[in-house]
C-alpha cells in the first residue's frame, strides 16, 4: 500500500505538470470567486478530483506567497 503522503505528492506533481503557477492562481481565484464544491469545480475543468483538490491546493499558496511578496516591497 502507498503512504498517503506519497499519494498526495504523485497529485501535486501532477497539478503542476500540466498548469503553469498563473493558471493554477488563476484556476484557484476562479473556485473562489465561482463555485461550492471541488467536484463541479474538476468537472468543468475536466480534470479528477484528486487533481482539482491539489490544483486549488497550490493556486492558494502560490497566491498567498505573491501577496506575501507584494507586501515586502
């Protein structure tokens, strides 16, 4: 059986493979701003819902990293 960190990794890495970090901000802001639940959510973007749990997952921290940064200058 596979650690669950090792299953949560294997999603994240493939979140990032196949958005770039202004797609996954912008895909999180659009969940925030748009919809309820994180199944509508990978439905309409057609991708699992493991995936969109850690597309939103990062979008968030990429997020909070830019506005943490933004504040710094």
């Amino acid at each position: 059986m596979i650690p669950k960190h090792e299953i949560y990794a294997m999603h994240m890495a493939e979140a990032k493979r196949l958005f770039t970090d202004d797609q996954l901000i912008e895909m999180y802001t659009d969940f925030f701003n748009n919809y309820l639940t994180i199944k509508v959510f990978s439905e309409h973007y057609q991708i699992p819902t493991v995936i969109g749990e850690q597309v939103l997952n990062r979008g968030r921290e990429l997020r909070s990293e830019r506005a943490y940064n933004k504040r710094k200058v």
